[in-house]
C-alpha cells in the first residue's frame, strides 16, 4: 500500500529556510514510492482557538473555517511532516494557531473517552525546525509541544531535524549537509519497517560562532 505523506510548512516566507527543508524530505519520502502532499499554512484560515469549550462536549472544534479540511488531510496520512522556523524559542504564530485549534482532538481523546482513528495504523510524524540563534535551547519548548500534538493526533513522535544559525531567506541552500539530511530523513521516514523509537531521534546540525559543525 502507497505511503501518504503530508508535509506542512508553516513558516511565512515562500521559500524560507524550513520550507526548503520540507521539500527536501518530501522528494526523499517520493523517491521511496510514497504519496506526497504539501501544504503551507499561510494559505489557509485558520483561526485562533477561542476557547468555547464546546469540544468537550462533541469533541471537534465547533470554529467552522479551513482547520477541518486540513484534519482531515492529517487523519488522512500516514506520515506528517511538520517544519517551522524558530520564532521567540518556539513555533512560529501560523503553527502555534494549528497547533491550539488542536484542542479538540485533545478533549477527544482526554476528556470524551474516544478514540480519534479506531483502526491499526502506523502513523509516524517528524519535525523540521530552523532558528536563527546560536543557542540550541531553543529547540528545547519545541520539544514537548510537537510530542503533545502528535499525540493527541494519535501519531508516533519519531525524529526531528534542528538547524541553528540559519536566518537569511534561502541561506539554507549554503549549508554543507542539510538539504542531504532532510531528504534522507524524509526517505526514512516512509520507509520505516521497524518499531517507532521511544522518543524522538535528533539530528541537529549545530554551527559554532566559527562556522564550524557538529
């Protein structure tokens, strides 16, 4: 059976450092026979969760706008890949509003008692996060907001690629191995045969106020 992959960027700038990332791991995930979609968040409306509440009682977000077309594109794969710049140590404003309209899968799941797929799927996301700072910390909230999310999308948390010291638009491109790195990610992620990890596998490409690499 094809592998669904969809990759969402949800930077701001077409083109920017983490959407030539994603599009990188999407053609490793193609060359590996999957299915790919690619989506930017800009163009869709999404708007901010207003805390109703009224998903606790029905357990889908009542807000009518695109977020229930964009679910249902994340229902619907079976690989997510998920890339953001670093915007004040966490995901830009365009993800965080996805990411909290995802309450309703959370009151789905925690306070209703259900199940948001019922059927056994192996579904694996990754993340790819870019940030100016030298400073790897800022990797750290990213962390634990994507683990919580993909849970809540019933979605295994399996690897991250972090980038730090990259800020200019397309500066990207001149970076030794990152475009190599997001493919081959991207590739493995569609390709993955064993058990997912019990957390996430991190690759950072860490550059030094030198310039040099680790």
């Amino acid at each position: 059976m094809t592998v669904k992959v969809l990759g969402i960027s949800a930077g701001p700038r077409v083109k920017g450092n983490s959407d030539l990332l994603l599009l990188q791991a999407l053609a490793g995930a193609e060359s590996a026979g999957a299915h790919v979609e690619y989506i930017r968040l800009s163009d869709y409306k999404i708007a901010p969760c207003i805390e109703c509440n009224l998903c606790h009682t029905t357990g889908w977000c009542e807000v009518q706008d695109d977020y229930q077309q964009l679910l249902a594109k994340m229902l619907d794969a079976g690989r997510l890949i998920f890339a953001t710049p670093i915007f004040f140590m966490a995901v830009c404003a365009q993800a965080k509003t996805l990411i909290d309209r995802g309450q309703c899968l959370w009151a789905r799941k925690y306070v209703l008692k259900k199940e948001l797929i019922t059927s056994e799927r192996d579904r694996r996301a990754m993340v790819i996060a870019v940030g100016g700072s030298k400073s790897t910390k800022m990797f750290e909230s990213l962390r634990s907001t994507m683990k919580s999310y993909f849970d809540s999308l019933q979605m295994h948390y399996v690897s991250n690629l972090f980038i730090n010291k990259v800020n200019a638009l397309g500066e990207i491109e001149k970076h030794p191995s990152a475009l190599k790195e997001a493919f081959r990610l991207g590739k493995e992620l569609t390709t993955a045969d064993t058990l997912p990890p019990k957390k996430p596998i991190d690759i950072e490409l860490t550059r030094h106020t030198s310039g040099g690499l680790t």
